[in-house]
C-alpha cells in the first residue's frame, strides 16, 4: 500500500474513533439529562435473564430471555397503515421529545440512544429525511455503519418483519457480544453456496432459524452476494421486498452478514389470550436475544415454545432449500 493510501486509512480511522467519542458522550448526556433514559437504563440493569438452548446432532444455540417490561410498546405496536396514519411519525425530528439529542452520521443518518434499550448500550439510527423502511440499496450504508460502530452488531427489521417504525427508514444497533448469534456462527456448520478471495456465502440450516450467512473483506462483493439472495427471495402480494431480518458486524477485516428470511410478522399464539405470547420476533430475538415485555410470557414459555415461534415465523425448511439450490446453480453452472 503506497502512502497515500496508508494515510487515509489513518483518516479513517482516526474519524471512526472520533464517532465512537461523540456516541460515548451522548449516551451519557443522555443518561444525565433525560429522565426516561435514566430509568430505563437503570430498569435494564435490574432485567432478569433465563436461557433455553436450541440443539440438534450438528450445533447448538443460545436464547436468552430478558424480562423488559419497557420494551411492551414495540412488542405491541400497530403497524397497519390506518393506525401509522393516525400517528406522528416518531423518528422525525419535530415530533421526538426534545431531550432527543443525535449525532449525524455521513449527512444522511442521525444516531440516537434507544430510550426503550435491549442491550447496554442500544442506538437507533434513523434517516434525517423521512422516507419508508426499505432496504433497497441500504445494504453498503448497513456495512460502513457496522465498520465505524466498532464492537456494534447493525441491524434492520423489514416493515412487515418486526419493525415498528415500516413508515421511517432506519437501522439499530447494540453490543455485538450481548447478542449470542454473532458468536455462535463462528463454530456453525455452514453450507457454502459461493467463495473466492474476498469471502464466502453459505447457508445455515443447524440452529434452528434458516440463516443465510455472507462474510466478506469487501464491501462490492457483500453487495454482490446479498442482492443475489434478495432476487430469488418470495416477495408477497402487497409488499415492497421479501421479509427479511438482517444483522451485520464487522470483526477484524471482515463483514458479517447474517440474513433471516420469513414468512410470518407475528406467529400464530402471539395474543394476551390463554397459551398466547406479546412477542412479535425481529433481528434481535433470531439472533438470539428476546426482550419479553410480560411477565407471565416470561415465566411461562418453554423450549417448545420457543422452537414453535420459531417455526411458525421463520421461512419453511423446503422453501429455504429451494432458495439455496438457486443461488447454488447460479454461481456454479
């Protein structure tokens, strides 16, 4: 590498320590001066946790339970478009509270601290402009995010896949080692579907949620690979994409994207009925975290439980084959 370009990866580096500064210094002005920060944070703090694990003759997987009472508002929030109608959009800067601080990233996002956390330290980030949930071509905006919130796992919920804002474009983000997928997937049995020198696309059948997984040292290659799975993803009559989760860390040189396509936004026993659950799974429980807002949700599920929601949310083991055998033909016939 010639000097010029050692210099500007000085830049660049130098720029993202600068930004992992400025949201240090906001999550604690936040905490300082917010009220309701404060307490949920310190609410977080006292959250209890369980673990199921998911396991079969090739791998196992961690779910951690996390009681969050505050997390109730999103686990129940009406998505249909009369009641987005009805409702100020909350991720726009005139209608946010106006202890709602943020810092601007690339002009084009504004990174806020969750006021109804998950992890730690959990940030929303959102688009300046109002503009619908899409990933469209977000996908190289996920990576460099991911790359400059160094020790941040990225992550997006399609608007009919767990998102509760599908009417303003944005990503969260939360600590990467909180979240047991972004671990587990190193020792996982992959299925390779394509690699060369830049990585490798493979799928993921052993952890009980279909995953397909892209690691890449390049940014035009992860593009490349997670486009080619979004056209040969279902897209269902009404909808703008396939229904996707998807979480992106970079660790080392390389990107991390996980990707969990889906059939279903809420399984069929979500409810506040008799052997019903409030939980409506997005990137964040498939990874492997579940925020429960209910304390009897939280008492009560079980393992089976657990691999049911999964099931009945998560694309169908033979459509998740049929998809693989396609990727699988284009890149070696």
């Amino acid at each position: 590498m010639g000097t010029h370009g050692t210099h500007r990866n000085e830049q660049e580096e130098l720029l993202r320590m600068l930004l992992i500064e400025q949201i240090d210094k906001l999550i604690e002005q936040q905490l300082r001066e917010w009220q309701l920060v404060r307490d949920n944070y310190a609410a977080l703090d006292e959250a209890r946790y369980r673990e199921v694990i998911l396991e079969n003759s090739l791998d196992k997987s961690r779910i951690v339970l996390q009681y969050n009472p505050k997390r109730l508002r999103s686990s129940s929030a009406k998505i249909d478009a009369a009641s987005l109608k009805a409702r100020p959009c909350f991720l726009c800067s005139d209608n946010q509270p106006q202890q709602q601080e943020s810092v601007v990233w690339d002009k084009l996002y504004k990174i806020q601290v969750n006021p109804y956390p998950i992890f730690s330290r959990h940030l929303t980030i959102s688009t300046v402009e109002h503009t619908p949930q899409r990933m469209g071509g977000s996908i190289a905006h996920m990576m460099r995010l991911a790359k400059d919130l160094n020790g941040y796992v990225v992550f997006y919920n399609g608007p009919r896949s767990g998102a509760s804002a599908p009417d303003h474009a944005h990503f969260q983000a939360g600590i990467c080692q909180e979240l047991p997928i972004c671990s587990e997937l190193a020792g996982a049995t992959i299925n390779l579907l394509d690699a060369n020198s830049n990585g490798m696309f493979g799928s993921v059948t052993s952890l009980s949620r279909p995953v397909f997984q892209i690691e890449t040292l390049d940014i035009e290659q992860g593009e490349q690979w997670f486009n080619d799975l979004i056209d040969v993803l279902p897209v269902k009559e009404g909808h703008d994409e396939p229904m996707i989760n998807l979480l992106c860390w970079h660790e080392g040189n390389s990107w991390h994207i996980t990707v969990f396509p889906r059939r279903k936004h809420r399984p069929a026993c979500y409810g506040t009925g008799e052997d019903q659950f409030v939980l409506s799974p997005a990137s964040v429980d498939l990874g492997g975290l579940w925020a429960i807002a209910r304390e009897e949700d939280y008492n009560t599920l079980t393992l089976h439980d657990v691999r049911l929601i999964l099931m009945d949310v998560c694309i169908s083991p033979e459509d998740f084959e049929v998809i693989s055998d396609k990727l699988y033909e284009k890149y070696h016939t």
